[in-house]
C-alpha cells in the first residue's frame, strides 16, 4: 500500500501515451478496439476506462497521447467527442505507413496496380513523440512536458485494463532505484505469444543490456542457452526461466529526451519475412517494423539503468485473441486472452481489490461457472461488482475512506451485481440481487451514503450465445449476454 501511495504522486507528474492504432477484425468485431467495452456490466470501453482513472488522478489536464492509424484516426476522433470527458490535453498522433517489399533484393510490392503499404509497428511512436510540436510555444511536446514538472512517460496498450493497478507500483520502484526505462511484466508460460525480458551480451563484448526479445525468436535463441533447449520452462515451475514483458512501459523523462533526440525518435528495425519456397528469395509482402520495447536497445548500460517489475498474472488481462482462437489456445495450455476472459479477469481484479480493502465476499466453489465453452475453457463471473474511479478511488486505501469505510458491514452474495457510479459511500448493505447506485460525480458534493440498506429481487443471468444466434457483436466476441432480470437504482438527484 505504501508503494501504491507514493506510486500515486508520480501518476500526476507522468504523460501516458496510448499505444492504439488497430482494428478488433481479428476478435470478429468491427470497431476500433479501444472503443470495445471492457466488461459488459457497464459497457464502458477500453478508452474510457483509461482517461476516467488518469483524469481523477491527476486531473482535466492531464497529459494524454493517443498513437493512431489511417484505419483507426478518424473513428478514434469521433469515440473521443462522444465519451465527453473534458480532457483538454489529448493528442492523436496518427503513425504513417511504410513500402512493402517481396524479395531479398527489395523489389517492391504493388496490389492492384498500387504500391503496398502497411504500418511500420508500433516503434513509430517514438519517432511521432520526437516530431510533434506544441503549436502555442513552439516547443516539442515532450520538452514542453518536461518544463511543465512531467518526470516520466507511460506507454501502455489497448486492451489490458488492469494496467491501471500496475502503474502506480511500477513509477514508484522506478523512482526509487532511480531506473531509465521499467519493464512491467508477469511470469510466463513457455510458448505464450509474450516477449521475455532478458539480460544479453553481444559477441566479444562485455557488455550487458536488458532488453525484450521477442517469443518468435526466441526459441531457436533458448535451444542454445540451457539444458532443456528451446522455449521452455525453468525446473520445478510452469513458467519460463525469463519474465514476461506486457508492454506497460515507464520511462524517465530525463533519460527519454535526450535519447530521443540523439536518434531522432527512430528505433532499431527489423523484416520478418514468410518465405514462398526453400530457396528463400521471394517472401509474402513484407514491411520493415519497429517495437515500442525496442527503445531499450538504445539505452547506454553505463550511464542508465533498465529493469523490470514482475507482478502476478491477474493484473494481465489483454483481449487480443478472437473466441475459437482463445478457445484453442486453452486446450494447448495456454491463456486464452479473448474477450471472454477479459471480462472475467477484469471482474475478478475489482473482487480481489475489494477483499484487500477489507470486504468478505462468499467463496464459490473451485468447478463452478457461469459460461463453458468446451475444451476446458470456463469464465466465472460473478458476483459482479464494478465501481468507475470516483467511487471506488484508486489505490487500496482510496477503497476505505471513500467507497466501504466498514467493509464488516457490506454483504454481496454470490449471484449479485452491484455498479457503483460517482461519489458513494456505503455505510452499510446486504445484497442478493442486483443494485445500481449513482452518487454525485462533483467531488465536493457530499456523496451518496447507503445505510442499513436490504435488496432482494432477481438480479442479472448469463446467458450462453448459440452458434446461429443474432446478437451484437460485443456480446458474440465473448459467447454469452448478461441479461438483467431486475435491478434496483438509487440516484442521487432522485432523493
């Protein structure tokens, strides 16, 4: 808790840049996937759920950069005027795209009579950062960010909504050991499409470098480096001898810069080219491309210090697989990360933050369920229980001055749900059902106080989506609908 104290106050002098410029084709939905609903209790999306928690924290002004693509800038602009959040300081920085080639001679490739083209990777963002100016002074946006009192930048990306429990930790370890660039990560399982973070040494030199190399190269790398040969995990555990990076990214601002400008916001590049035929001439059209993470092979070992911070697994819910592909990936082992399964980590991260601030919620037992969708794949969701950012605050200690300052007198079965929206306090409550409660969302309005407070009625089922079955497609990506039955509301303005 201390940590994520001190961890708060740097929130406030942080700029966080969203790395979100793609499509949610390969889940099957249409949209934008930062404007995908984070659960479906709420529909609140990804974006929303961002800007709500970095706005309370440090305010309308807060600092807010959005990388966007052709494909995404528009539908991006137009996602943020409808969320009507009042955040004065966003910026979309729209990332270009680059030729394609065709072969190992660089014979460039057309489609339709047309030169392809096709984004560079999201290493652009560097490069974007470096060359957008602030119109006002004249400055560019991150040395005027660093004149303004901003001492660190936050890359984070589009689906992974427990980032938010992260952050905080990660900027006060990194203030505290005083780190160039912080690596947030998780243990991870072998084969799990999840950068490593790992120490390397170049050949005939000394020096070492921490840095993310990619799971796709690095089984044939790991076939040399222990034992056991390729990508696999350390003895006597289910995880990888190396961390897994979740590209939640904090940097120092004063090591940034100047790095930035030294190599003009360009990372190091790569092709990563999928052959025709043995005689490895020709390829598919390939584009050259860049990571993010990559910025660490730019840092200087002498004079800066890369790290990582490993967190548990539940604080990495990412929605990047569409349901048949999740689905697979469980009967392999491994985590499903769909939609599906966001929404349940998601649910489960609030429970566990909840119980940490005191609140005794009913152990379900280990086989139960809500949804099965076969090959072992099964999401438990409830009891639901979501509260934005001014309810629920945001640290542990935030829980219980604001939200449940006697979590003993709190009582949530296991089939309820309970949303929470604006400045409420819950003195006391016993709930088996469904309850929706809306305080003020002025901070210095008194809020919304439940007191000696008793509902019973039908509450919310889930309800497994058939094959054939029409429905909106943030309810196919995930298999299921939650359907309310009956719900009581108590709003402030109503009393």
């Amino acid at each position: 808790m201390s940590l994520e104290r001190e961890g708060l106050s740097y929130v406030k002098k942080s700029v966080f840049v969203l790395v979100a410029g793609g499509l949610g084709e390969r889940l099957g939905y249409s949209g934008i996937k930062i404007e995908l609903p984070v659960e479906t209790a709420t529909n609140r999306c990804y974006l929303e759920h961002y800007l709500r928690w970095i706005k309370h924290i440090a305010g309308p002004n807060a600092p807010f950069v959005i990388m966007t693509s052709d494909n995404t800038h528009e539908r991006t602009e137009k996602l943020l005027r409808g969320l009507g959040l009042n955040m004065t300081n966003v910026h979309l920085l729209k990332q270009e795209t680059v030729f394609c080639f065709n072969d190992i001679t660089a014979h460039l490739a057309f489609e339709n009579g047309k030169l392809l083209r096709k984004p560079h990777g999201h290493g652009d963002v560097h490069l974007l950062l470096y060359r957008s100016v602030d119109r006002s002074s004249g400055k560019r946006l991150v040395e005027l960010w660093q004149s303004q009192g901003y001492s660190y930048i936050v890359f984070l990306q589009d689906t992974n909504a427990t980032a938010t429990l992260t952050i905080p930790v990660s900027l006060a370890i990194s203030a505290k050991h005083r780190l160039a660039m912080n690596f947030t990560c998780i243990p991870r399982q072998p084969k799990e499409a999840i950068g490593l973070l790992c120490k390397v040494r170049m050949c005939g030199s000394d020096i070492e470098r921490t840095i993310n190399v990619e799971y796709d190269i690095f089984e044939s790398l790991a076939a040399s480096l222990t034992e056991l040969g390729g990508d696999q995990a350390a003895p006597g555990s289910i995880y990888s001898y190396f961390p897994g990076s979740i590209n939640t990214l904090i940097l120092n601002m004063d090591d940034y810069i100047p790095l930035l400008t030294e190599f003009c916001g360009v990372v190091p590049e790569f092709i990563n080219p999928k052959y025709t035929d043995d005689s490895k001439t020709t390829f598919k059209p390939c584009r050259i491309e860049s990571l993010m993470q990559d910025i660490a092979l730019l840092f200087g070992p002498e004079k800066h210090r890369v790290g990582g911070l490993r967190f548990s697994r539940f604080t990495y819910q990412p929605v990047k697989n569409g349901l048949q592909d999740g689905i697979k990936k469980f009967a392999q082992g491994l985590a499903a990360y769909c939609a599906a399964t966001g929404e349940e980590g998601f649910y489960e991260a609030v429970r566990l933050r909840l119980q940490a601030a005191g609140l005794n919620l009913p152990t379900r037992p280990k086989d139960a369920y809500d949804v099965n969708f076969g090959s072992g794949l099964k999401v438990r969701l409830f009891p639901i229980i979501v509260a934005d950012a001014m309810a629920m605050g945001v640290s542990v200690e935030d829980i219980t001055q604001r939200l449940l300052p006697h979590p003993e007198n709190v009582k949530v079965s296991a089939r309820s749900v309970l949303l929470v929206e604006g400045c409420v306090r819950i003195e006391s409550l016993d709930l088996d059902g469904a309850l929706r409660l809306v305080g003020p969302t002025d901070e210095n309005a008194a809020p919304l106080v439940i007191n000696a407070m008793t509902v019973k009625n039908a509450g919310w089922v889930v309800r497994p989506l058939s094959a054939d079955e029409s429905a909106d497609e943030i309810y196919r990506i995930r298999g299921y609908v939650i359907e309310e039955k009956e719900m009581q509301a108590v709003h402030h303005a109503k009393l």
